[in-house]
C-alpha cells in the first residue's frame, strides 16, 4: 500500500473526528456496485482489504487515520459506440430518406450508450488517502489534480463539510526550484537528481525535458539564463525517498528506497492487518519528516489560502450585509 504519488491539501479547520467517528460517517456511504443504469459509482471500502465490511472503513495507527475509496465505472469503449451510433442513423436515414441533425445524433448516442450500458464490462479502482490531524494534513494517493478532488468531493459529502486547501508554500516552488537548479543550492536534507522540466515563462508551449542529465551542466545554465523556469525537479531525500518535484507542490513516482522498506521487513507480521499497519506506520511516519523539510526549503507555511467553506462564508456575509444596506437606504 505504499503511496506512488502525493498532493497534500492542508486543513483550514481542525479535524477533531475520532477514528469511531469517522469509520460510523464512512459505513453510511459504502460502495456499492454500479447497477445496471449506472455509468459510475464510487464509495468507502475497508484500506486493509479493500471490501465492503461491517466496520473497519478507517484505519487508525500512530494519530494517522487512513480511508480508502473504491470507484467503479463502465467501459464503453468509443470505437463500440460509434459502430452502433451509425447503425441506427443509417437505419433512420434509410428509412425517412433524410440526414440525421447533429441534434438528433446526440440524442440517439445518449440512446445507444443507456443501451449498452447493462453488457458493459465494469473497471475498478481503489484510491487511498490519509489524515494526519496533529499536522493539519491531508494526504491523497492520486497522480493528477482531478483524482484527488474527487476523493475529497466524496469525502466531503459523507462527513457533511470539510475545509481543505491544496497545500503551499511561503515560496511557490516554481521559483525555489529554479533557484535551486539555478545557483546549486540544495535543500537541507535533500539532493536535485538527474531529471528536471523546463518552460518558457512566455511561452506555455515550449517546453524542455531532460533526463539522466548532470543538470549543474552549462547547458541546463544556458537555458536558465535565457528565462526558462525549473516546473518539474528530480530530488533525493536523504532518509531514503526519491521524487519529481512539480510547480504545484505535487509529488510524484515517489519511490521508498531499501532502508525505509527494510524497516518493514525486518517484523514479521502475522496477519494481512499486521501487515498493512506496519507499512502504513512506517510510510506516514517518513513522509510526515519529507513534508517538513519540504516546507522548511518553501519558507514555510502559506496559512493565506481560503478553503471552499471559507469563500462561500465570505460571499454569504457580504450578500447579507449588501441586503441589510439596502433596507436602510430604504
């Protein structure tokens, strides 16, 4: 269950659930297949196992509480339904001697999809995350932006609110790593690696990678120099973690290396719970220090962002007030 990549969103509101708590919310939205109509579905599942169970949907170890979600979805390969698209507009064209509308072609592809649905083949996928509620943290197992904010969607839905914020740095990691390729300058307890990205600050499309690359090289200096910015870094973490460093602040291929994995093995567990608690103790525990070094070399915590809550409070209060003046001015 080692996490692969990371986007950390920092709690904006103290996070005061027990794991009780949390796995009582979590068992009133557990999965449930997708029936026969369903193009999606996603739910709560035990971390350990991955099922459905009678309790267990939150994993406590070491303050950490881990949650896992299971989202299952039809494939309906598009190859499948343009054949059977055609089938019926060929079919009404022959039949009417007409040309089928762009309107009517959607209507009819909304048709065939509802058709084929209940023979589709369903594909699915689990998607853990975990809360670390002394440090504020929210920490999603997701490559890409979109995955994570629907894990924290169906989060937030099940626990009723929940104000999170990517996390960020005093100093946005565009620059610092820049700044770090740029005067080879490495952070405490960290070394750049041999793999890095560069941009064009003007122009978005043009972009540099390089990899297995000696990047204190005068040709990383050169593009450098001529105003191109560091968006993806390669680091190494000396306690024994390798990354990719983006502009966002994600981690990505993270890979533990032997003497962090070595810790694990070293117990001998005696059930797959055992084991799963072993490796989630360890990981958290290692990338709760990772983290902190990170924000250590980003000058900190940006505590400024407003979570989602935040903003939509904000907007309320300002409408209210913009009402109570109208009944004055009246």
């Amino acid at each position: 269950m080692w996490f692969k990549n990371i986007r950390i969103y920092r709690f904006t509101k103290p996070f005061t659930l027990s794991v009780e708590q949390l796995d009582e919310a979590l068992a009133t939205a557990a999965f449930e297949p997708c029936a026969s109509q369903d193009q999606k579905r996603i739910g709560w599942v035990s971390p350990i196992t991955g099922q459905v169970e009678s309790s267990g949907f939150a994993h406590a170890s070491q303050n950490y509480l881990m949650v896992c979600a299971k989202r299952q979805e039809k494939v309906l390969p598009a190859a499948v339904v343009n054949e059977f698209l055609a089938e019926k507009v060929n079919a009404i064209q022959d039949a009417e001697a007409r040309k089928v509308g762009r309107k009517q072609k959607l209507q009819l592809k909304d048709e065939v999809m509802m058709d084929l649905l209940p023979r589709a083949f369903t594909r699915s996928q689990l998607q853990y995350a975990y809360i670390a509620p002394e440090q504020g943290y929210l920490v999603v197992d997701a490559a890409s932006a979109n995955k994570a904010e629907e894990l924290i969607h169906t989060l937030r839905d099940t626990l009723g609110s929940m104000a999170v914020v990517p996390l960020s740095g005093l100093q946005q990691p565009l620059d610092a790593m820049t700044t770090w390729v740029t005067q080879q300058l490495t952070p405490e307890n960290m070394e750049i690696g041999e793999e890095c990205e560069l941009a064009d600050a003007k122009d978005a499309g043009s972009v540099i990678r390089c990899k297995q690359q000696d990047l204190a090289s005068a040709e990383i200096a050169n593009l450098l120099e001529s105003g191109m910015l560091v968006t993806k870094l390669a680091l190494n973490w000396m306690q024994g973690i390798s990354f990719i460093l983006d502009d966002q602040l994600a981690i990505k291929r993270l890979r533990f290396e032997d003497k962090i994995r070595d810790k694990v093995d070293d117990i001998e567990p005696q059930t797959q719970a055992e084991q799963f608690d072993i490796e989630f103790s360890v990981m958290t525990i290692e990338l709760s220090t990772l983290i902190n070094d990170l924000l250590t070399a980003l000058g900190g915590i940006n505590t400024q962002t407003a979570s989602v809550e935040e903003i939509v409070a904000k907007a309320s209060r300002a409408e209210a007030d913009s009402t109570k003046v109208d009944e004055v001015s009246f």
